[in-house]
C-alpha cells in the first residue's frame, strides 16, 4: 500500500512512530486505570470473565456493556485491517506469479477496481483459522506456532539471500 502514498519513504515511517506513540499512551492510561479497578485479583481469575468482574467492580451493568463494546469495536476494526492489509500482501504476490492459481487470486475486478479474489481466499483463510481454535485451543496453539516458525524462517532465508547477493 506503500507504493500508493505520495513521499511514501517520510509518510510511512511518520505514521508507523505515530501509530505507535499513541497505541503506547492510549494502552498505558487504559493499563493504569484497569489496575487501578482491579479489587481482588483471586476473584477476578475465578469467574469465565475475569475483564468484566473487573468491569462490574468499576461501574454497573450498564458500564459494563459499554466498557466491553470498546474491544469488540476495536477487535472488529482490527480484524478488518488485517484482513485487508493480508488481502493487499496476497494481491500483491499473486500478481508476481508467486501463489498456485495466481491468475485468478490476482485478478482486480474492473467494477469494484479491488482484488476481490484476493480478499476472499484472505477471508476464507482467517475462517479456517478461527474454526480450528473452535476445536481445540491446543491445535490451534500449534498450528499458530508451526506457522511463525515457518514466517521467521521464510524472513530469514530471504534476508541470507539478500545479504549474500549484495556481498
């Protein structure tokens, strides 16, 4: 997406420091004041929903229903972004012919001009992944792992590339 902001070398880097600076300040006054709440930490890890025992100490019921709609709201937009930004990453390397079925994931629909293709296998990926955590928390630990191991792994080999092809 970088590729599409003007001045993108000063752009992105100001907004990433800025996303950051606010993300830290924001979730360090929401850390303090949550502590602050907290009245008795062996009863809170007691119930299924040790946040909204910590809400329910803070506020009434209706307090509560509005302090848990911040991270469903939050979490919603956050999913949309991910969703988006991975659809745009699949996009992306689809049309340098590297996935299976890279024609018809990197196509961009000339009504909608996005990569429709793109955003649903994204889709259809998160759903997948979200089943198996409906299965078994374990498997879903596991899958999680095996595949930031094969991230890290898949930066690491390409960054020996790099530097092996500059030298």
């Amino acid at each position: 997406m970088a590729e599409e902001i003007k001045d993108a070398g000063k752009t992105v880097p100001r907004a990433m420091i800025g996303a950051y600076l606010m993300n830290g300040s924001l979730g360090i006054v929401f850390l303090i004041s949550y502590m602050f709440m907290i009245t008795d930490v062996d009863a809170a890890l007691a119930e299924d929903y040790p946040h909204m025992w910590v809400f329910a100490q803070a506020v009434n019921s209706g307090g509560v229903v509005a302090l848990n709609a911040i991270p469903t709201v939050l979490i919603f937009a956050g999913t949309l972004t991910f969703n988006l930004s991975t659809s745009r990453q699949t996009w992306a390397f689809a049309r340098d012919k590297g996935l299976p079925f890279s024609n018809w994931i990197g196509h961009v629909d000339p009504k909608l001009e996005i990569p429709a293709n793109a955003v649903t296998v994204t889709c259809l990926i998160t759903v997948a992944l979200s089943l198996i955590n409906i299965g078994s928390d374990t498997a879903f630990n596991a899958s999680m792992l095996r595949l930031t191991h094969l991230l890290f792994c898949t930066m690491s080999t390409n960054a020996l590339q790099s530097s092996l092809s500059t030298s």
